[in-house]
C-alpha cells in the first residue's frame, strides 16, 4: 500500500479541528485523520510536526484541557481561522495587489496573502522596490503588532525589549522600543539581532503611546545640542553627495572645489565610525581627539590581523567554490523550485487551502487560469485538486468528501460557502503587505490619502496599527532628472563615482528602468562604455545631460533583480566572520554561508571591485579577515594601513 501524501494528512486534519465542535483528544484525531502511525509514541510526534507546520502557517489550533486520561483536547476556532471582512473596494484591491507585484522583500508571503485575499495573481508591473527582510524581521513585525516582549542578543549583551515600531531607512531595518533594564527608547539594527528567541505573550510589551509614534534616531548625526559633537572632512570626490545626505546645517567650511568640513552631533560613533570609513580615503575624522584616536585604534587592529593559511595542497573555500562554479548555480537553480512532490507540505498546504477557497466563491475555474494564478504546471493542479477530492471529515463518504469534479479544461467544485472565506494572514504575509503599501505610498508622488492608503487602513483588523511600520526612501538628487530621462526615452552622458571601482568616469548610457533597493535609488541602463547593462546609483550620479538621441530598442536586455549586478569581472571572494562581524553575513549579498572554525561564518561573496571589498572589511572590522583566494587576502589589512599612513598620520592633519 502506497504511504498516505503528507499533504492529505494535513488537510484533514485541518477539515476535523475544524469542524470539531469541542475539543478533539490525540487519540480521537488518530482516528478521525487516516495516516498517523499505530505506535503511541510515533503518533505523538507526528501530530506534533504537524501542529507546528499548521501553526506556522498561521492555523490557530487550540489547546485546550479536558477530563478524562489525555487531559488536553485539540480544536480550531473559525473565527480566528478566517479572515473578517475587510470590505476592500475593487481599486483598493487593485492597489494592494499592484504594491505587491512593485516591491519584493525577496520571498514569496505577499502574493501569498493575495491569494488568500482572492487575488487573481500579481500583476505584471515595473518593479519599483526591494527590501530585503533579515531573518529576524518576521518575528519581530509579529511581536510589534501584538505588542509582545522579545529577548535578544546585540552587541554581546543579552536584552529585553518593548517593541513600538519596526523602520526601514536608508537600506536598514531597525527596530524601537523600550530597553527593559534602562526603561529608555533603544533603535537596534534587525540585521545585527542574535538568538532572538520566542516572543512574549500578546500585552507583555505594551509602550505609552508616546514612545509608539517616536521617530528613531537611525542616523548617526542629530542636531539636539546634547549630542557630542565630531568633526569630518571629506573631500571634493565625495563632498557634494555626503552635504545632500547630512543635509547643509552640518556643514561647517566648504571649499569651492566641493570638499566640506562637517560638524555631526552624533547618536551613535559605531555608526559614525562605519560611515566615515565606508567613504575610504575621501574622508576622515578630524576631531575631536577621543573621537580621533578611536578610528586610528579600530584601524590599527585590522592593520595587525594574521593571514589565514589554508593548509598545503588543500583548496581554500573560495577556490571551492570558483571551481564549482556554474554547476553551483545549476544546482540552485534546480532545488530553488522543486517538483511537487519534493515541495514543503506547508507549501503545499497553504496553495490548496487558497485554491479551496477560490474553488468554494467560484464553483467553476478553467484549469489554465489556477495555473497560472498560482504559479503551477496544470498537471500539478490536477494532481492537487485531486488529492483534496479526497479529503473530508469522518466517515469520508460522498456527501462528507471535498466535492471537487476534474473534467477536461475545467474544475468544478460543490462546497460548503463557509470554506470560500479567506484564511487568515501569517505574520510574513500580513508584513509582506504593510511593507509593500508603505514602500509605495513612500514613493516622492504617491497619493498619500489614495487607494493603497485606504486599503491599509482596513488591514489594520489583521496587521495591527499599521503606523507602528515605517518605510522611508529618501529621494537622490538627480532622481526627478533621471526619471525624466527613463520617461522619454532619450540617452544621456553622466559622470559616474563608482562605489566599487573608487573612479569616476563618463558614460554614455540609454536609461532603462528606475528602482529603489535597499534604501537608494537606481538607474538601470545600457552603457556604451561597457557595453552592458549596468546598474548605477542615483546619488552618485554627479552630472547628467540628456543626448536627445533616442535609446536603441534592445528587446533581450533585462536589468538584474539586487542591488548589486555582478559584472563579467567580478571575483568570488570567501571571509570568514566572528563576533561582532557577523552582521555582515545578513547585511550584503551573499552567494553562500557556511559554519567556520569555532562560531565563526564564512560567507562567499561577488565582489565586483577592490575599492568595495575595502569598505566592507573596514567596516566590519578585526572580526573579519579574507580566507580567499590568496591574493586578496591582505586587501583589509592593507586598506587600514594605507588610511593611518595617509589620513591618520600624526602629521597627517
């Protein structure tokens, strides 16, 4: 006999809770759901694993106590199942599931939650936004939305936290609450968060009202005049897009050359510490001394770092995996979508109980169209749909079966109306959602009182006080110029500073597409210069002046999906990382991440240019060191000591 598809366990399973009208023990479930094992102790665990995946996938099973030998009983509420009314209007649909299709936190939960809304797939849509989400962003937006305290560990130290809001600004998200132990307001990175554990009940984090609506201080520079001040000279190269980002009240000289002596009060000299010295030799701290002699301390620990040594005739982890090379992106490739039957049950799970739900509102769907909703070959539709044909609650005859009828073309489905009502969101869909409206109503233009606002509002019955999410894209300079020149279609010539070359060249480029990721505006173009598509951005555009030549109809070229677009030069690079440099690990584009020695990650990186790897190492500090390929093993090292030999000299200012 053929073992039972997990998938029917799980769906039954979800049918008899369901439709249990008192809580339900392990041993009347077993009985009821067919493929749970024999032996008290297997069964046991099975039913666990898939209470888990339920509960993960936003399935609320209650546990509840009972009288008699089992003592606790099992039950899903359904008014805690389904989704209330939202009343979405047709276009506040629309906007939703226009937001969802033009920003990606780079997983799936927002078309996901469209589905469940009764979406008819995401639409075909110019991508305007990425955000990728750090691991512990989920969790997080959980916990802020059911105003829960949560335990983590940062910079070392293990902390209790009230959370009021998560923020997303410049590239970075964080998360605001109230320290336990100091009971002040903290702004914490989400990305350098470890072992968070799991959140408090719901109410065990509630903040005043006043800390909730408190905007972060996620910059390193203030104004208030209790911050301490330092002092920063950057230079010509840097100088007119560092002013635009600090803003002119902090400039204290400037030549007419365009370098400029900034006065910062600042909030935090981590921060401070890693901006300077991601600017490279274009800037350095000045003063005041303590402030100084900190960065040339920093500095001088990564100039003293050991070279690694791989040991003899054995590959370092970056040959590794230049040798792998294209069979490694092969092999990603073919796992990233399985067949059906390797696919996650919990998958699995939440695409059937959408198209159930489709099935129940609509009675008749053609084959073509669930395929194409919900992204599926139509002999994985058929197979799933008859699956659940055979799915009901005890004893499983004809009238206590899913009727779902599989003709031709067609789907036909007889069910009870209350299964057409959508399910409740998960917490990364319910985020997938927030984040999308909030990045798109963030957009400079967008209606702030439109559609997509008014939609977000009614969501607030699921997500929580959306205010308490904030997404913020700060507009470039050059940013209206350039979507001028995307708009009409014409070439231009720039001059471009290159974060991962250091150099500035000119370029002759025909605009593409314009996108914000991770925080800063992108042009997408083909350059002349090239002769490729490359991705460049917006702020460090330093000229731009339109040809008025039409831009050449190039039907094959499409624009990369990350920030970062390797080009053919771009060199495969493995770090190892400990301590307080394993932000790194979730805060760049990373090809892998393995364990290291000890607690140590390495990651493999594309590094596109010298001048990039630099800032990173820099910034990431002594904690973090090149293990290959050997000729780059010294890039850190030597990067520190060039900045304390040139800027940092004793007689250097």
């Amino acid at each position: 006999m053929a073992a039972l598809d997990r998938l029917e366990r799980l769906t039954d399973l979800v049918l008899v809770l369901l439709d249990a009208r008192a809580p339900r023990t392990l041993e009347q479930i077993a009985a009821a759901v067919p493929g749970y094992p024999t032996s008290a102790a297997a069964r046991r665990q099975a039913f666990e694993r898939d209470k888990r995946i339920l509960r993960d996938e936003g399935i609320p099973v209650v546990t509840e106590p009972i009288e008699g030998p089992e003592q606790y009983g099992y039950r899903i509420d359904p008014d805690v199942f389904y989704l209330p009314d939202l009343d979405l209007t047709f276009d506040e649909q629309a906007a939703l599931h226009l937001a969802v299709a033009e920003v990606s936190l780079g997983e799936p939960s927002g078309r996901d939650a469209l589905a469940k809304l009764g979406a008819s797939g995401t639409r075909d849509a110019r991508p305007v936004a990425q955000l990728d989400a750090p691991r512990a962003l989920v969790p997080l937006f959980d916990a802020v939305r059911s105003q829960a305290e949560v335990r983590f560990t940062y910079h070392g130290r293990a902390r209790a936290v009230a959370p009021a809001s998560l923020q997303f600004r410049s590239g970075r998200w964080y998360v605001v609450g109230q320290d336990r132990a100091s009971d002040t307001v903290r702004t914490y990175r989400v990305d350098r968060i470890e072992s968070l554990g799991p959140p408090g009940p719901p109410g065990s984090g509630v903040v005043p009202e006043a800390v909730a609506a408190r905007d972060a201080a996620l910059d390193f520079w203030r104004d208030d005049a209790e911050a301490e001040r330092v002092q920063v000279r950057v230079d010509a190269v840097e100088g007119p897009r560092v002013v635009a980002e600090v803003g002119q009240r902090a400039v204290r000289d400037r030549a007419t050359d365009g370098s400029a002596l900034l006065d910062l009060g600042v909030s935090s000299f981590e921060l401070l510490r890693s901006w300077v010295l991601g600017l490279l030799d274009h800037a350095e701290v000045v003063g005041p001394p303590a402030a100084r002699e900190a960065v040339v301390s920093w500095l001088r620990e990564i100039a003293e770092i050991a070279a690694p040594r791989s040991p003899a005739g054995v590959a370092s982890p970056a040959e590794r995996s230049q040798e792998a090379g294209s069979d490694r992106g092969a092999t990603t490739r073919a796992t990233a979508v399985p067949r059906i039957q390797g696919a996650r049950a919990s998958a699995r799970l939440r695409r059937l109980l959408a198209i159930v739900s489709l099935l129940a509102e609509a009675g008749e769907v053609p084959i073509a169209e669930l395929a194409a909703r919900f992204d599926m070959a139509p002999q994985d539709v058929v197979h799933e749909l008859e699956l659940a044909a055979c799915c009901g609650v005890p004893p499983y005859s004809p009238d206590t079966l899913l009727e779902i009828v599989v003709t031709g073309t067609e789907v036909q489905a007889f069910l009870p109306k209350e299964l057409a009502r959508p399910r409740r969101l998960t917490p990364a869909e319910g985020l997938a959602l927030a984040a999308a409206a909030r990045t798109i109503l963030a957009v400079p233009g967008a209606d702030a009182d439109g559609a997509l606002a008014r939609a977000l509002h009614k969501l607030e019955t699921v997500i929580g006080d959306h205010r308490r999410l904030v997404v913020r894209i700060d507009a470039a300079p050059l940013l209206e110029e350039v979507r001028a020149l995307v708009a009409a279609g014409v070439q231009a010539e720039i001059v471009y500073h290159s974060a991962s070359t250091d150099e500035t060249t000119q370029r002759v480029v025909e605009p593409l597409d314009v996108v914000s990721l991770d925080g800063h505006w992108y042009l997408d173009a083909y350059c002349h210069r090239a002769q490729g598509v490359r991705r460049f951005r917006v702020d460090r555009i330093r000229e731009l002046r339109p040809l008025g030549t039409p831009v050449t109809a190039r039907p094959e070229i499409r624009s990369g999906a990350g920030a970062f677009v390797p080009g053919p030069g771009a060199q495969t690079v493995t770090v190892e990382l400990d301590g307080d440099a394993r932000w790194v690990a979730d805060s760049v584009p990373v090809l892998d991440v393995r364990q290291g020695p000890g607690s140590a990650l390495e990651v493999t990186l594309a590094v596109g240019g010298r001048a990039w790897l630099e800032r990173l190492l820099l910034q990431a500090g002594p904690r973090a060191r090149v293990v290959g390929p050997p000729h780059l093993q010294g890039v850190g090292r030597e990067a520190a000591s060039r900045l304390l030999r040139t800027l940092y000299a004793p007689s250097a200012q």
